[in-house]
C-alpha cells in the first residue's frame, strides 16, 4: 500500500493490479456500479404493489364518500316526528353504557354535526342545545339520537386506524369493530324500514359482510 491507500494484488497472469482501499479517505470518486437488471419477479411483485396502493385509495376515497348518503338519512331520522324504535333503543343503550368512544367525542365539546342533524341552517352560528330546547318534549328521542350519531359518524370518519392487536395500520372497509358495525347495520335496517330509502353503500357493505348474522341457511 502506498501512501495514498493505493493497493495492488497480483491477477492470474502475475501482474499488479492497483484499486484503493479507501476511496472516500483518500478523496477519490467511487464509480457509480450500475444498477441489478430487474428480474420477471421483481416487475410482477412491483406491480402487485401499485395495485395495492391504488386499492386501498380506492376504497380510502369511497369511504369517505360515503359518509354523504349516510348523514343525509340520520338528518332525516332526527328531523321526522317519531324516531323509528330502535334507534330510540340504540341511543339510550349508549348513553347508558357510556362507551370509551363516545365520552371521547363528548370532551370536545364540539357538536356542530348534532346542530345540524337538528335543522342548523348552513353557516348559521345556531348551537346544539338552542335547537334541542326548542323542540318538543316527544321529540327527546331525536334529540338523544342525534347527539349519539354524531359521536358515531366521529369515529368512523378516517378510514385509516390502528390494529392493536397486530401492532400495524389497519382500514374500517376492511376491519371494523363491531362496535362501528352495529351502527352501520342499524342505518341499513332503517333504510329498509323505510321504504328503501337509504342502504349501505358497496364499501361499507363489504366492511360489514363479516360481521352479519348468520342464517340458518348459511350456518
């Protein structure tokens, strides 16, 4: 080695040859080494890759569309006369039970959607708690829903969560809880209830498919 981190090894034939030991100590440029041709399996598994990455924006995207449609019908729900039944029943059960999801939401203080589902006009600086006193005492049902929903339509909003049992990300179109299923399957009843009038849409449908009760059919 010379005094430059010069080295030299002898080839098949005998004869020096020189490389450097230490190309960045002494400050000599490294030739960059041209890249690994890419193999029928690389392409295939890249692809694989961008496919995934547009199916989960896909179903990123239609989630959040979905959300429309659905606080549409729950406007509805909260506006008519008489609240359907079982979501009265739905309601109170929350309310009583107090999930972790629910107290939450309701440290936020912000009830913005449940002014709305109440009759807020857009834009107009109304509160929650002004519309609801104006309503009449039949209409506590509604009321109650209301403030439930939001809390609901709160926690399903981001598609994206968490998968703590498995400690990596996880998607609600692909995993919901059961908790997030109820609710969504309670929507779809009153849909139906009511003429149709409202149903889930294809990605929350496939997010709850797993969770539905079994027929005897299917069982």
């Amino acid at each position: 080695m010379d005094s430059r981190g010069h080295c030299a090894k002898l080839d098949e034939e005998n004869q020096p040859v020189w490389y450097c030991s230490d190309p960045a100590e002494n400050g000599h440029k490294v030739r960059k080494q041209p890249k690994k041709a890419r193999t029928a399996q690389d392409e295939e598994q890249a692809a694989e890759k961008a496919a995934e990455r547009a199916r989960v924006a896909a179903c990123n995207r239609a989630w959040k569309a979905a959300a429309g449609p659905r606080q549409q019908f729950v406007e509805r729900l909260v506006r008519s006369k008489s609240l359907p039944e079982d979501a009265r029943l739905f309601a109170q059960r929350v309310l009583m039970e107090l999930p972790e999801f629910y107290g939450k939401w309701a440290s936020k203080r912000d009830t913005t959607d449940v002014a709305r589902y109440l009759g807020a006009k857009e834009g107009a600086d109304t509160k929650a708690s002004e519309l609801a006193a104006a309503l009449p005492k039949a209409r506590l049902a509604n009321i109650l829903f209301a403030q439930v929903a939001a809390a609901y339509e709160a926690d399903i909003r981001d598609p994206k969560t968490y998968d703590m049992a498995r400690y990596r990300p996880a998607y609600l179109w692909e995993a919901p809880s059961p908790r997030q299923t109820a609710y969504l399957l309670l929507l779809e009843a009153l849909g139906q209830a009511d003429n149709g009038s409202y149903a889930l849409s294809e990605v929350e449908n496939q997010a709850v498919t797993q969770h539905r009760p079994q027929t005897p059919d299917a069982a």
